[in-house]
C-alpha cells in the first residue's frame, strides 16, 4: 500500500549538504497501524512529508497505493492526497470560526459531496461527539478538538490516514484516549495509518515500530 525506496533527503547548507533523511527503505501493508518513532530531529517529521507527497525526496521514490509520487507533479500529488490521504496533527488545525460539525463538513463541502451534514454527524458520532457538533474548538477540551480533527480526516475514507504526534499537545490520559480511537477506526474502516510520535509507549500499542535516528532507519519491529 505504501512503500518507501531508499529515501534521502539532503538541504544545502553553505558550501555544505545536509542529509536529513539517508536511504530510508520500508513496505506498509494495506490496513497496518505503524508508529514511526524518534527523538527530536531524527527525520520523522520530513519523512512523513515524503510519504504523503507534501515534499519531494532527493533521491528515492514513494508509492502510495500504487502511484509513483516521483511522476506525478504538485497538482497531481494534491489531487491523490484529497482522494486517498487523510491527516492529524498535534496543533489539531480546526478553524475557530466554525463549529465541530462545520469543520467536519469543509472537506466534504469543497468535493462538493451531498449529504455533507448529515455524513458529518455521523463522524461525530464515531468519535463519541454526538451532541458537541454545535460547539466551537474554544468550546471544546483538547482530546475533544483532537476527535473533531480525526472526524474530519477520516471524512473522504481515506486509504492512509498520517498522523503527526496527534497526542503532543494532550495529558498522557486523554493521548491515551486518542491512540484507542486511531486504532478503532484502523480495524473498523480499513484504513492504513501511520502515527508519527515520539511517546515510545503510545507507539507500543500499534502493530508495527519503525525506529529513526539521525535520519535512518535503525529498527523495524512488530509488536506482537
């Protein structure tokens, strides 16, 4: 479903190159739940990057879900992440302005989907938020705006849904909570997520550890 192919990303620095990712290889299966760990600048940030298409390697390719991102230009690769690409992140990116339903419906508004309102009360309701679709993310407590973001993520019915330390800005309890639910929906809709922290015990809890040092893989484990 995803695969990774001696992916390197360098920055020139200077007169100097910096190697921030160093032939990163790895296959994901359709359906897995993997964390991606690694203390702060280990290249997990610019590789999730890489993975969805958001940047564009040095050397090396990604294929997700059967397309070639190294052939495909920014356009196209947008296309494929409004398509199959869902995602989370630590800072949740609601918009104030509008309520948990509304920023639910946006990306199911903008594809121009019918029934967006009603699908996204349904979202609400998976995530347990039922009766909050009337609320404002001010209005709402951390684990709750983090449900209302993964809502919104899965409301395209993503392939891959990545998930960039969606716990950071959470208490161990409530991160706790949210890992749960990311594996709920995983075994419930199929869909492959990849979750990006640094919590190695959040990470214990998926199927998968890919372990990052210093830009290169130097673990891959299952964990059961």
């Amino acid at each position: 479903m995803l695969t990774a192919e001696s992916l390197t990303k360098e920055y020139r620095s200077g007169d100097r190159t910096l190697a921030v990712l160093k032939d990163v290889s790895f296959t994901i299966d359709q359906g897995a739940f993997v964390a991606i760990v690694g203390p702060s600048g280990s290249g997990k940030t610019t590789l999730l990057g890489l993975l969805a298409g958001l940047d564009e390697a040095s050397r090396g390719r990604v294929v997700l879900d059967g397309a070639d991102l190294s052939k495909l230009d920014e356009d196209q690769r947008a296309r494929l992440r409004g398509e199959k690409v869902g995602f989370v992140f630590q800072s949740f990116q609601l918009i104030p302005t509008l309520t948990a339903q509304e920023n639910v419906q946006v990306p199911l508004e903008l594809r121009g989907d019918k029934g967006a309102d009603e699908r996204a009360r349904e979202l609400l309701a998976r995530v347990g938020l039922k009766d909050r679709g009337h609320h404002f993310p001010t209005q709402l407590s951390g684990g709750e705006q983090q449900r209302v973001a993964i809502a919104r993520a899965f409301s395209n019915d993503p392939r891959i849904l990545f998930a960039d330390e969606p716990t950071g800005n959470l208490d161990s309890d409530t991160g706790s909570r949210i890992v749960e639910l990311l594996e709920q929906l995983n075994r419930e809709s199929g869909s492959t997520v990849v979750l990006v922290t640094h919590d190695l015990a959040l990470a214990a809890r998926t199927q998968r550890v890919i372990r990052l040092a210093d830009g290169a893989v130097i673990e891959d484990r299952l964990t059961a």
